[in-house]
C-alpha cells in the first residue's frame, strides 16, 4: 500500500525528478538569502525579501546572451508567477507586477 510520501511524489508526474531538483535547488537558494541580513524581510522573522535580492541584481539579465536564459526571461515577462494571499480567511492568488522603477530582475 503506497504511503503519502510516495502519494506526493507521484502526483507530481513525469516530471517529477525536475521538480524535485528544483525544490532543492530553490530551498538552498532561500536558506543563502536567509543568512544574509539585507536580504530578510523582517529581522523578526526568518522570511527572505526577494524583492529586495531581485532589485539588487538591477541590469544584469541584459548582459546574458545565452538563448535558453533569454527565452526563460521572456516567458516570465509573459506569464509572471503569482503571490499567494490570504483573502476572506482562504488561500488565493494574485498576480506581481512590478512597480515604478523596478527592474526587470525583480
């Protein structure tokens, strides 16, 4: 009988080792911005302002050539990720749009 675990990973779906790297990947790279102090939102809590790393790389996206990056990008500008909110006590989902004179890196 399979346990959740098991559950959980195979709803993932074909792509599942990807996915799993990626949360890797991911975790590590919050943990990084975590120790570093400018980058926490709030020194009371453990909670890394992406907002704030994405504007301190201001520029740099315009300097790579590689294609696949530059097609990543371009599908980000096209489809940004949303934010999740709490809304009448429950989950929802909001779109980011980036503000007056942010970069494109944020």
């Amino acid at each position: 009988m399979p346990n959740h675990r098991t559950q959980l990973v195979e709803s993932l779906g074909p792509d599942r080792d990807v996915v799993f790297q990626f949360f890797c990947l991911f975790s590590r790279f919050e943990y990084a911005l975590k120790r570093i102090p400018r980058f926490l939102k709030d020194q009371e809590r453990a909670e890394a302002s992406w907002d704030e790393y994405g504007n301190s790389l201001k520029d740099r996206f315009a300097s790579v050539s590689d294609r696949e990056f530059t097609r990543a990008v371009e599908y980000l500008q096209s489809s940004p990720p949303q934010r999740q909110v709490v809304r009448d006590s429950a989950l929802a989902w909001d779109p980011t749009q980036r503000g007056d004179g942010e970069s494109l890196e944020r």
